[in-house]
C-alpha cells in the first residue's frame, strides 16, 4: 500500500536555505560603486568576489536574501551538460562551437569545484557523476547515439549497460544511461551560503531585501530601489528568471515554474531494496522534461523537475493555482520509479523559477548600446556549474581582460517573441515534449518496467 502524499508539507522557500541570522541591511541611501550587481545567487556573489580580488569596488543588491532563487532551490546537480543536449548543440550551432562548448563546460564544473577548494566551503559534494537514465528500451538508441555523438565532440561520458547499472546498485527502474563522468552531487543551499560567507567577510557591502525598482543604462548605470538611488560605472544584471520584471535582457529569457520534493531519510533496509545506490551518482531520465533524482549525505531522496509551468504574463512572480497539482505530479513521477518505497514519506515540497531560453544556452554578455551594462541570466535549469563560472568571466570582460571562454559563451542571444506570442511558442514547445513524455511513461506502465 502507497502511502497518501496529499498531506506533503510545501515549503515556501526550500528545505536547503532560510534567512540568514545576519540578513544584511536594505539599501536606505544613494550610493555610488564601481560596480553594482543586480542579484546574491551564484553569478552575482561570485562575479563579487572576482572583482574584489581585483581591487574593484562592488556591491550587491538582492530582493530578498542570498540565494532565495534558484540557487537555493535547484535539484543540486553539479553537471558538464550544455544546451539541450550535444545533438542538439551541434545542430544549431555546428561541430565546432559544440566542441567547443563541450570544453566550456568542463570548465564550469571545474571553476565550481575550484571554488568550494578555494574558500573551503563544505557543502556535502559527491562527485560521482550524473547519469541520463533510460526507462523504456524506447529511449535507448536514441540515448546511445547521442552519447556517441557527444564523445566525437570530447565529452567525458561513456555508455552504461544494464549489468553495469546493477552492479552500481542502481534502482532497477533505470534500465541502462550515460555517465557524464564530470560532477557530481552537493547541497546548492550550502554552497550559496558559502560564497556569501566569503563575499561579507571581504567586506563587500550586501544590500539584502533591497528590490531594484529598474535599471537605467547609460554612463554611468543608475539604478533605483525604494530606498535609494545607485550609480555605478558598470552594472551587472544577474537576476536571473526575475530580469523579467526589471530590465534587459530579461526580454530574452522565460521563467518556468519548477516543482521538487525531498523524502524522509531511507533505513538502511529501504536502501538496500533499492539496490544500495552506493556511489550516489546523480539521476535525470531520458525525457523531453526531464525527471531528477539524488540521494543526499543524509540518505534523503531529492527529485523532481517534470512537468514545468510557464504562464500567460511571462513572468516569474505568480504561483499559479494548479502549482500542488505540479508539485504532486513530479511525487507520483517518484512513487512510479521507487515502487520498493510505496511507505516512504515524502518530508516536504516546493517550487522555484528557471531561466529558460530558446536556444538553450546563457544570455551573458555587454549589452550592444552600453560599455557600461553587463548580464548573465538563463542557464536552463544548468546554473550551478554555468553561473559560478560566469563569475571570473564577467569580471574579465569588464576589466578588459582577454579571456579564451568570452568568444564561445559571449555570443548574441537568441531571438525571443514578444508577447503574447513567447507564450503560445513556449507553451506549444513544452506541450510537444510533455506529450513525448506522457507517451513514455505509458509505456512504461503498461510494461510494468518499474516493478
């Protein structure tokens, strides 16, 4: 018998992150900065940090606290994976930029494990690895062609069959996959903690439930909040799915409403019924929308991601009504892959923004009209390694210093409808890939893969 998850405690924030003890003050005065950073996640706290190392006077300004978006709230995947997929990414861009971005993102992995080493920020990482998972034999060889595809362009991933899975002790519902052999598995809680810990300890002033009203491009930047007026010589926007409601670039991104839960923590006899999962290699399925799961340090099960929402006003400040049916939907996805755990609770779920855009990668960069505006917003549901990278990035860019990454990331954004008509494509591109999936897991079901 399944337990009944309509009871499942939703969280307003997320079980990794709480206001901090030391909530930094609002802004309640005009100031002036070299640079002012719009946002405390992780491009806007490690782009501070760059630039202090530097000797470049900064600031911060978030609306609420360090890392109450995404960078709190995310799944807590430390992953090589770019664009769509490297198929994709070669398709839309050719062999050479998609080697090229296989490269770059090795180095977003590589940055991020750097910089937890450099400021010694414990934040439980596991690396282990990431395995796109098949479920139905349906999705194999398109899996293992990709996976092919993507070791012609130098991706460290290797193909994983089923006696493979088994002896990984891997839950039997995912039959087969590929192992990005780069990354692993953290807690983003702890992790944007710590680059806040280190950003105040240099003495970088934090200006936290300070809400940036607009930002108005020029030389120099002048940016308005309710208690005071910031002028700075270069601004960056780093805001992420909440640009929407501020300024440029946010034009080109669209916020997705994404639900995830975690479980009460698994006896030893549950995990051994489920095979032992002794290396904790992270999970993601082989869907359009894809499913996630992680066991943590705590033997807690972390999952969720399917099924996103994207509503009418293109923006990220509404919780739609049928957010506990989304919120449900990603548990039963969980129920279906963890039969052997029908009596687990589910201790809690919540939900938070995505940046998503129409070609999959980041809008960062200098604006075209302004020497004086930067950005770096929309990684596609891949921040944690992608946005601490973009850090020492946009420092470079804005000291002038050459830097071999600017020309593969750096590019012009794509193109995004205005409204209403980036509703109707977007919703018409997630209804296509939730169809797929429903397809999938039909198959599955009647199959009885999972039992």
């Amino acid at each position: 018998m399944q337990r009944d998850d309509n009871a499942t405690r939703f969280l307003e924030i997320s079980p990794y992150i709480s206001p901090p003890s030391d909530l930094q003050a609002p802004l309640s005065a005009d100031l002036q900065v070299e640079v002012a950073i719009v946002g405390g996640g992780y491009t806007g706290l490690s782009t501070a940090l760059a630039l202090h190392q530097a000797g470049v006077q900064v600031a911060v300004l978030e609306r609420h606290f360090c890392g109450y978006g995404a960078s709190g709230r995310n799944a807590g995947h430390l992953t090589p994976t770019i664009c769509k997929d490297l198929p994709t990414a070669k398709l839309l861009f050719g062999a050479e930029r998609a080697t090229q971005l296989v490269r770059f993102a090795d180095h977003c992995v590589e940055n991020a494990q750097a910089l937890m080493q450099g400021y010694g920020i414990d934040c439980d990482y596991h690396d282990g690895g990431n395995i796109m998972a098949v479920l139905h034999p349906s999705q194999e060889q398109r899996l293992r062609q990709a996976t092919e595809a993507a070791l012609k362009l130098g991706a460290k991933t290797h193909f994983i069959e089923p006696g493979e899975m088994r002896e990984r002790g891997l839950p039997k519902a995912f039959l087969c996959g590929a192992m990005e052999e780069v990354g692993g598995t953290l807690h983003p809680g702890k992790f944007v903690s710590g680059l806040r810990r280190e950003v105040l300890a240099r003495g970088i002033p934090v200006y936290e439930q300070t809400c940036v009203e607009r930002v108005e491009p020029g030389a120099p930047v002048r940016i308005v909040t309710p208690g005071g007026t910031v002028t700075a010589e270069r601004s960056l926007m780093a805001s992420n799915a909440y640009t929407t409601e501020i300024g440029p670039p946010g034009e080109r991104i669209c916020p997705l409403y994404i639900s995830l839960f975690e479980t009460a923590p698994l006896s030893a006899e549950q995990l051994a019924a489920i095979g032992g999962w002794a290396g904790r290699e992270g999970i993601y399925t082989a869907h359009e929308s894809m499913e996630t799961y992680r066991l943590t340090a705590q033997r807690t099960i972390i999952g969720g991601s399917k099924d996103v929402q994207y509503f009418y006003d293109c923006a990220p400040h509404r919780h739609g009504g049928d957010s506990d049916a989304r919120k449900r939907s990603v548990i039963r996805a969980f129920r279906a892959r963890f039969p052997a755990l029908a009596q687990l609770p589910i201790a809690h779920a919540w939900a938070g923004w995505c940046g998503f855009t129409l070609n999959f990668l980041p809008v960062a960069g200098r604006a075209a009209d302004s020497h004086a505006y930067y950005y770096s917003v929309g990684y596609n549901g891949h921040g944690v390694a992608q946005a601490t990278a973009m850090g020492g990035l946009l420092a470079d860019l804005m000291l002038g210093k050459h830097n071999p990454w600017h020309e593969v990331i750096f590019r012009k954004p794509a193109y995004m409808p205005a409204k209403p008509l980036r509703y109707l494509a977007v919703k018409s591109l997630l209804g296509a890939l939730n169809g797929i999936d429903r397809r999938i897991d039909r198959k599955i079901a009647a199959a009885g893969i999972d039992r």
